[in-house]
C-alpha cells in the first residue's frame, strides 16, 4: 500500500500504540521516546498541515515500524 500525507495527531496515535510517549515540545514540533529502549523521533505539529510521505517514511524507518504494521495501526487509531 502506498504512503499518503497523515495528520500529526493521527500519527502520535501510531505511536502511543508501538510504545512512544510525548516527552517535551519545542515550538510545533513534539518529541517522542520510547518506554523501553529510549530511542526519540520528532513529530512536527502545524495546525494546517499534515506529515509528508518524505518525513513519515524517515519516522517509520526511525522507529523501526514497517508499513504493514503502519497501516495496521492507522486503521485501528
């Protein structure tokens, strides 16, 4: 299935189910770590707009999530 732009929120809902919870905010951009392994990826928050495909496939890289289990989640969130 091919990536498409998703909202911020939708995909701190992404998150919060594959263990990553919002630490700190700095300007529009939270930052997220994960429970066990420490590991932090950036989520940008701008009122009107959505996360690109660019950005969204580096976070699921970052985050070690493949885009089956993303589009798992999505449905779900």
């Amino acid at each position: 299935m091919k990536l498409v732009p998703v909202a911020p929120s939708k995909l701190a809902k992404v998150l919060g189910h594959v263990g990553y919870f919002p630490v700190r905010k700095k300007g529009s951009h939270v930052i997220f770590e994960h429970a066990e392994t420490g590991r932090i990826t950036v989520v940008p928050f701008h009122s009107t707009k959505k996360v690109g495909v660019g950005l969204l496939s580096l976070i699921l890289r970052e985050i070690g999530l493949s885009r089956e289990n993303y589009f798992e989640l999505l449905k779900k969130s």
